[in-house]
C-alpha cells in the first residue's frame, strides 16, 4: 500500500527524483524496503541524533509523535 501511494506521488511530480526517503517511527524498516524497492537513497533518523544506542533508537521510534506533537502546539493556542 504505501509502494502504490508513494508511486502515485512520485507519477504526479509531487517528489523529486533525487529525494530521500527518510525512516522514523517504529515502522522505519518498511522505509528502509521501500527505498530499496524503488532505487532511492535512504535515511534511518537515528543516524541523525548524537548518543549511545539506546539513545539513538528510542529518539527515532518517537519521533514521529513528537513531531505531531510539535505541531499541534503551533496550532493551538497557550493558555
């Protein structure tokens, strides 16, 4: 599914030929495939966060929640 939506954005112009597929999430390995599947270059997020191991991984795995979390907080008012 996500090889057939990805194909229909790239068909439309909506990705670049040189664009890189970047993997986050707990679901980064289907990324890492998918890259793979149509020859294009490939990022892992935790390659991207300075610290051990641990640290790395758990700062890939969430960071698509933080990131929605971020923002969300640019669209909701403080109080």
């Amino acid at each position: 599914m996500l090889q057939a939506a990805l194909t229909r954005v790239i068909a439309r112009g909506g990705m670049d030929d040189s664009a890189v597929i970047i993997g986050a999430g707990c679901g980064r390995f289907l990324a890492r495939q998918l890259a793979d599947r149509l020859g294009r270059p490939y990022v892992d997020a935790a390659s991207r966060v300075n610290g051990d191991a641990e640290l790395r991984e758990g700062a890939a795995t969430m960071l698509p929640a933080w990131a929605t979390a971020e923002l969300l907080c640019r669209e909701l008012p403080v109080t």
